[in-house]
C-alpha cells in the first residue's frame, strides 16, 4: 500500500473560529467542569461558563489596550492556566498568538517577536521580562509587554470592563477557519526556526474528527488529561483545543519535580507525552524495586505485560499468562497505575518513536499508548492508533480528513485539513516542502496491510556507510535510550567503515542504578571511564543491535564527558537532538573512534 485517506467524520464547514468556542460551549453546558486550576495543595473547578467569561473579560482587555485583528502577540510562559486563557482572549479577540519556549534565549526571542512582527507579548516572569527588555530596543513594533507574575491578566480584564460584546462580535465577523489562528516556530534543529502558519480551521476541525475518532478517550464519562509538556509545542497545543472541543477536565501542571503529585491529586484519565517519559516512568519503577530487593519480581511482571499484550494481538491469551497477569496486576500493575492518579487508562504518546517493548509493557499494566505522529506543519497529529484497534509498533492510520502516501524513496507525503497553509516569510521554503498540494515530511515510513503508517527513519538522518549501506540511526537510538544509565546517544558513521555511538550519562537516574548494582562508592564524574559501567553501555549497544542486520550494527562507541542538554545548545526545546551541532561539536570524538 502506497496511499491512504482517512474521510472526515463530521460534515465539512468554514464557519466557526477557535474564538467562538468558549461561548458556544459554555452555552451547550454552562455547568461542565472545563479546567481544573491549582490552588495551594488542591485544585479550584473553573465551569464552562465561567471559562467563557474569563475569556471574553481579557479579549475585552486586548481590544481596549489596542490590540486589533490579525495582530500577533507573543505568549512565553510555563504550562499554566493562564495560558489557555491566553490562546483563546486573543483568538476571541481576531488577534494571533505566537508560542515562545520559556527556556528560550534573548536572540531566539528576538526572532519570533521580530519576524512574527509581534505588536505586544505575555511572558510569566522577571526572569522572562528580563529576556524581553534585552532585545526590546531592536523591536520597534513591540507595543506592549505584560507580565502574568504581575497580575496583568487582571489589569487588562479589569481594563476592557467597558467594552460592549457587540465588539468582540464584530471582531470576528469576516473571520472563518481559514484565517491564521498562530504562527509556531519550529524547533531549528538546522538554521533559523521557520515559522509555521497554521489557521483555525487546522486546529478546530481536525480537534473536532479527532475527538469523534478517539471518542472512547476523549468523551468518556469524567475524561480528563493533565496537560505538563510545554504549550509552546504544537502538540499541547493542540491538545488545549481538543480538550475544550470535546469537553474534557483539564488541568496544567508545570514542574515535573512536582508532576507525580499532581497526578495522585488531580487524577487523570488519560495523559500526553513523549516517549522519553514512558521511559523514565519505566525505569524509575524498575529501580526503585530492585533497591526494594523486589528486582526479580518486577522483571518476571514487565515480561509477563510485554507477554500478555503480545498475546492479545493473536486473538488468545493463554489461561497461564492470564493467571500470571492476574497476581502480578495485585502486586505490580495496579500500584503503577496509582502513581499516575489510579484512574489512567489511555496515554497519546508522539514526538519520536515508542518502541514495542514499552507500548506492549504499559497495555500489558493496563494503560494504553495511543502513538501518534505529526509535525509542526500537520498541526500535530498526521496519524494516531485507535483505541479498539491499536497495532503496537505503528503510528497508526491517518486521521479524518487526512491524506497520506508514501514516495517512491519512502518519504511519508500529506495533504489534508491538518496541513499548514505557508512558511511566514518565506515562500522558497513553502515551494520546497509542499509539491502538487503534498507536504514532504522529510520522515520515511511504509504503509502496512491496514494502512498504518510505520516511521522507518528520517530522510536527512539516514547514514550511508564506505560500504554503501543505507542506516537509519533512530532505531538504534531508541534502543540505546531505553537503558537507565543513557541519557542521550547519536549514532555516527556516514561515509565511515561502520557505525560508532556517541553516549551520554543520565545523572538523575545514576545513583540509584549504582546502589543497586554495588557501585556506591563510585562517583558519577569518574563513571564514564569504570570499566563496569563500559561493560554496561556495551550491554544496552549489544542489546540495541539486535534490532538491526549487522552490518548497521554499532561497533565501537565512547562515552562522553557531559550530556546532551538545551542550554548545551545540542538539543532543541522539544528535546530533538541538533545533529549538525553535535557534530560540529564533538568532531574529535567521531574521528577518534575511526582511529583519528
């Protein structure tokens, strides 16, 4: 199969905006609870109606202040309330909200706000406000600059108390989901973020399918997400407009030190995130139990989940595996659960690659990763796996409205309501991405049997070796990172005799795997050259090639002194790896492992 399409669920329209939403929603059931807000140790309901009326007191606020339709406004901030109520004054207003990272630098801000030609931005904090007035003086049309951490929200709601509703109608009157909704700046992993001009119509009738496609996440009785990665992703996004779609509870949490409490207390019901969190998840639970002296335990329960949800797949559980899956759920599954709230069934995992053996150990303890893929220009989510109808190890099919075919070199190509209508700025990159109405993802991938998409490599990642053997490193990465001593790892080898690993450390996970694994009195600043935990990375490389013939096999790696990190500048603030970057950086070592 080379090409599939998804057909829309609900009939096509241009009318509505993401504006309208609040209002319309609030007018369906004005008693719902919409979000859920913390306050002190618990969280404080916000209804429907309420919601509404936040919104439309601090679009009132941007109107009186000046801000007029298709104005662009910055948002830089942590994953907050605010926020959201942010996203949808400005889009009741007829303005455009831009996305900042809140880790971003004084000359990526400047980027944004310039080439967005931003007339005014939100940002959180004096640390924030401090990035700002660094770059203010070269950005003539920057107006206005607020401060959540100052209460400007209030000011401005407080400031607009005098505008009529008829104002805010007659804003978005002319308005339709074709107008730009945001710009999104993409990550950079190459050269200068480019930004991604996406409408209302991206967002809102792609969150309207979807959540009539995923239906059993999203509108289920009491469905509910916390919402922790950063908004300025295209995925939270994405998912703030979904969940007021569909009605979900959402809350937002913004420390991941506190983000395990967060769960035991708002309880949801199904959660958003990037695989290395699965990750994370999987291997703190399997060190906190092998320092429980309970690691024999865990491992016999991991394998019996991966077994259980292997089984699944071939129509028939075996009555043993199932009696197996049955104590281990009393010992080990359920307790799991309770760390993530206790009432998690579903989890939307995208952003890179899953792997198996986590989708099948987390169906196996009863959570659900739904893998999905997109990119910027999809407005998130081009493909996601269907909750009756997961295939493990896929992104699943394309989602309503969606088109999606496979080149003749294996580059994924879509069309559909989901894609970005330009590059702002700059047509020659908009020429060169979309041909004949496709988006060219620069992703290879395969279309299987049922049409669910396989993501095999990235098109400019792909190493050819001297023997002129075609790699795709991710397979090998995702592999490598799934062990609890690796943080990050770039498989190298273009134009080389074979492929080499370059290997980072994960700090926060190394003292507990070093107790338990009796190297207590072995720092980690002299870790990387012991030759017990050479012998380990060799293990996770050994483990990591079983995944490949051999000749894309890593035959020699080296352990680097620091890790990988966005204020390194080798990682991007969606955690992609700045390839270029490393190896510019890190050039020594590459050569020295092809002996100089």
């Amino acid at each position: 199969m080379h090409e599939t399409f998804t057909p829309l669920v609900l009939p096509a329209t241009n009318e509505g905006t993401l504006g309208d939403l609040p209002a319309r929603l609030a007018a369906d059931r004005p008693g719902r609870v919409a979000f859920s807000v913390r306050s002190g140790a618990g969280w404080t309901d916000v209804t429907s109606a309420t919601f509404a009326a936040e919104v439309a007191a601090l679009a009132k606020g941007f109107l009186a202040a000046g801000i007029g339709v298709g104005d662009v406004v910055g948002i830089m901030s942590r994953t907050r309330y605010e926020w959201t109520l942010a996203d949808f004054a400005l889009w009741a207003a007829g303005a455009v909200p831009v996305p900042i990272y809140e880790t971003s630098s004084p000359d990526q801000v400047e980027w944004i706000l310039g080439d967005s030609g931003a007339v005014g931005v939100l940002v959180e904090s004096e640390s924030h406000l401090a990035a700002i007035e660094r770059v203010r003086g070269r950005l003539p049309g920057l107006a206005h600059v607020w401060v959540l951490d100052h209460g400007d929200v209030d000011t401005l709601s407080r400031d607009g108390a005098d505008v009529e509703d008829r104002e805010l109608v007659e804003r978005r009157t002319g308005m339709d989901r074709d107008s730009l909704a945001t710009v999104i700046y993409t990550s950079g992993t190459t050269g200068r973020p480019k930004g991604v001009e996406l409408t209302h119509g991206n967002f809102l009738t792609l969150a309207e399918n979807t959540a009539e496609q995923i239906a059993a996440v999203v509108k289920a009785d009491g469905a509910s997400t916390l919402l922790f990665l950063p908004l300025a992703h295209v995925f939270a996004r994405f998912i703030e407009v979904l969940a007021v779609t569909a009605g979900v509870r959402m809350g937002h949490s913004s420390d991941l030190k506190t983000l395990m409490d967060d769960f035991a207390s708002f309880r949801p019901t199904f959660i958003l995130a990037v695989p290395r969190v699965f990750e994370k998840v999987y291997n703190s639970a399997e060190a906190k139990a092998e320092a429980g002296g309970k690691g024999k335990i865990f491992a016999g329960a991991a394998a019996t989940a991966i077994a259980w949800s292997e089984a699944l797949d071939t129509g028939s559980v075996p009555l043993g595996l199932r009696v197996k899956h049955a104590v281990f759920d009393k010992l080990v599954y359920a307790k799991l659960r309770d760390a993530m709230g206790g009432r998690v069934q579903y989890a939307v995992s995208g952003g890179a690659p899953l792997g198996t053996r986590l989708g099948h150990f987390f169906r196996g303890i009863g959570v659900s990763i739904l893998e999905g893929y997109g990119l910027t220009e999809t407005t998130a989510p081009a493909c996601v796996n269907l909750p009756d109808a997961m295939r493990i190890g896929t992104v699943g099919p394309p989602l309503p409205g969606v088109d999606l075919k496979i080149a003749d070199d294996g580059e994924i190509c879509i069309k559909g309501v989901n894609v970005f209508r330009t590059y702002r700025g700059n047509d020659d990159a908009t020429k060169e991405s979309v041909r004949d109405g496709w988006f060219h993802t620069g992703d290879i991938g395969e279309l299987d049997e049922k049409g669910y998409l396989r993501i095999t490599g990235r098109k400019k990642e792909i190493l050819v070796t001297a023997g002129g053997k075609n790699v795709a490193p991710a397979v090998l990465e995702d592999r490598l990172r799934a062990h609890p001593l690796v943080s990050q790892c770039i498989v190298v080898g273009d134009g080389k005799p074979f492929i080499g690993a370059l290997v980072t450390l994960d700090e926060e996970m190394y003292p507990a795997w070093a107790a338990n694994h009796g190297l207590d009195d072995l720092p980690f600043s002299k870790a990387k050259d012991d030759p017990r935990i050479q012998a380990e990375i060799q293990r996770a490389v050994d483990d990591a090639n079983t995944a490949v013939s051999k000749a894309e096999s890593i035959r020699k790696f080296v352990v680097l002194d620091a890790d990988f990190t966005e204020e390194s500048g080798h990682l991007t603030p969606s955690l992609k790896l700045k390839r270029n970057v490393v190896m510019r950086d890190f050039g020594d070592e590459v050569d020295a492992l092809y002996g100089g």
